[in-house]
C-alpha cells in the first residue's frame, strides 16, 4: 500500500484546477467529465446525462429545482460550459476545483459557494475529499473528483421516490440535504475508528511490539485529519444556520442548525478517541515496561542461582597442599567430584523451589 505521503502527493497531481494547461476545448486527460442531471418539481423527477450546455438551459428554465452533479475536474471545457450556463465566475470555479480547498462559505453575488470535505477510509487510511457546492437560485450544483465514490446516494433514493418535497421547499432545502448526507458519512469512519482502538488496546496489553506503536500514531494522525475537516465545516454549518444567508430559507436554516448539532457530536467523538490514543500509547510503554521487568527479573533469578555455584567451584578449584592437616576435604577423596556436583544440584533445586513458592518464577499476565 503507497505510503499517506505519496497518496496525497498524486492526489494533488491529479487534480488541476482551472490553471492546469489544456490543449484546445477537449479533455486534458482523456476522461470526459460526467454532468449528472437531476431535476423535479412537487409531482415528477428527471434524470439524465448532460451531453451539451442547451440541455442545461433548457432544464433551468423548466424545472423548479435543478441538481447538476459534475464528476470529475478534468474536461475544463465541460467545467467552464457549466460556468458559462451558471454565470459562475472563474475565481469561484477555480475554487470549486481546487483539491485542497479549506471548507468554508462565501457568496459570489447571485450564488453561495460551500465547500466542504467528506471522509472516508481508503485501506486503513482517512482520505477527506473536497466538495464544493454552489447554491442559487432554484439550482444546486455539486463539484467532486472522479476518485471520490458517490456520497450523495441516499439523497438520489429519496428524490427518486418523492421523499423530498423539493418542488415546495426549493433548492436550499436540497442543498441541507446534500450537506446533512455528508456530515453523516463521518459517523461510520468513526465508529470505525472505536473498533480500531479497541482492536489496538488488546494487541497493546498482549502482545506490544515496535509496529503497534506506528499503528497508534497513525490512528493519531487520521483523528487530526478528521478534526481538520470538521472543525471548519462547524463554522460553515454555523453560518448558513444562524445567520442571513442568500437563498437559505427558513426551513433550510433549521436543516443546516440540525447538522450542525451532529457535527459538534463528531467532534466530541474525535476529541475522545484522540484521548483514547494518548491513554493506549501510555498503556503501551507501560506494557513494554512490564516485559522488561519480567525480563530483568527472571535474568536476575538466574544470576542468583549460579552465585552459590560459582561460589563453590571456586572454593574447590583453590589448589592447596594435599599433604597438610588443614587441607580442604574430599581432595584425595575418590568420589569427592561426584560429591561436589550433588551439592551444587542440591542447592539449584533448592534455590528454585525457594523461588517458586515466593512466586517470581510464575508467569507474569
């Protein structure tokens, strides 16, 4: 699996902007960008692949509310049609298509540009993919990469069987669904995040080791990515829900305060785990500390038994004249090798059964 650093270095590399050079009016890489869309009034949806910039014209002018979903940033052409159709200035594309946009909100005279980032896991890594989202009037439109998978499902299911009531309540209310679905695609990132550290919390009071230290500061860094994301989304919700916003109703701004109350759950829930992986490195060098000890303690056992061992094989291996009354005994002594060795294994045994029954020979949990 590349690396976090080499992911988002081709991350970045892949998506230009509206200042990455283009060779005439085609694609700059050769995939087309999709324009979904999708439009409905108070009784019927339609659906459609966008192939030319009348259609847009022709359905803005016919539907109440419009929903163009615009996949991928690599036909600039395609994106500046778009703009063109819109009348959405170069300056707000330009953001729109800027991978590492910071969410936030701004108004560009007749329309609100949002920009926000929806988190997923990509292996076991957190990846947050920009999501721009301009508002006006009775049109949403919706910008992401082709890498990014189509968060918005829900919302398409719910306008497909007239759950929404966009035809009565309008573009904004389409636009606090869009961004309600991408505040609840935090939730499972995190709950996965709590199956993690509890997986992590186990290894690290069984089985510590140098690579499980690495996977707690990649859990740390992902938790920092996601508060990242959500602490300036917070503000955006704040805004379209607590101030005057251009064409955010009043039954949108409740939508929008809604979603801002789960964001500050998510951001409680980050807070938490952040603290869960600071108390797991803790466990951790507290777990490595304990082996340690297990270690020196048992070295320590074993030094122990080999001091009255080498005590005496060294009183028996002095050389003294065999001659003399105050020689030591057993030196002329036929079996006296065989006596020696008796009492040193008698004294192992000893030693360990001593040891044994204070306990710091059992295994240590």
């Amino acid at each position: 699996m590349p690396s976090r650093k080499h992911r988002r270095r081709r991350r970045r590399s892949s998506s230009h902007g509206l200042t990455a050079p283009s060779t005439g009016e085609g694609s700059s890489s050769g995939q087309p960008t999709i324009l979904r869309l999708t439009a409905c009034d108070g009784t019927s949806t339609h659906e459609s692949t966008v192939l030319s910039p009348q259609e847009l014209t022709i359905a803005r002018e016919k539907w109440p509310v419009v929903w163009l979903d615009v996949d991928g940033f690599e036909d600039l052409a395609a994106i500046r049609s778009v703009g063109g159709v819109f009348e959405i200035g170069e300056l707000a594309l330009e953001d729109a298509t800027t991978p590492d946009e910071r969410p936030k909100v701004e108004v560009f005279g007749h329309q609100v540009l949002i920009a926000v980032r929806m988190a997923r896991f990509e292996g076991d890594t957190i990846v947050t993919d920009p999501m721009a989202i301009f508002l006006g009037d009775r049109y949403v439109i919706t910008f992401h990469d082709r890498t990014v998978p189509d968060g918005f499902a829900s919302v398409r299911q719910r306008i497909r069987h007239g759950r929404t009531r966009l035809g009565q309540l309008g573009a904004d209310h389409l636009c606090a669904l869009l961004l309600d679905a991408v505040i609840d695609g935090y939730f499972p990132v995190l709950e996965r995040f709590g199956d993690r550290l509890e997986e992590i919390e186990d290894e690290a009071l069984e089985n510590p080791t140098r690579r499980l230290l690495g996977r707690i500061h990649d859990v740390r860094n992902d938790l920092m990515t996601l508060r990242r994301s959500l602490w300036p989304t917070r503000d955006v919700l704040h805004a379209l829900g607590r101030e005057s916003t251009a064409f955010v109703g009043d039954h949108a701004r409740q939508h929008f305060r809604d979603s801002y109350d789960h964001t500050m759950e998510l951001l409680d829930l980050t807070e938490g785990y952040r603290e869960i992986g600071s108390d797991l490195r803790d466990i951790y060098l507290a777990s490595i500390n304990n082996r340690m000890n297990d270690v020196m303690k048992v070295l320590t056992v074993i030094a122990t038994i080999f001091m009255p061992l080498t005590f005496i094989t060294g009183y028996y291996g002095m050389n003294f004249n065999t001659q003399s009354p105050w020689n030591m005994p057993m030196l002329n002594f036929r079996y006296g090798g065989l006596v020696a060795a008796g009492i040193m294994a008698f004294t192992t045994i000893g030693m360990v059964v001593f040891f044994w029954r204070r306990g710091w020979l059992k295994r240590w949990h």
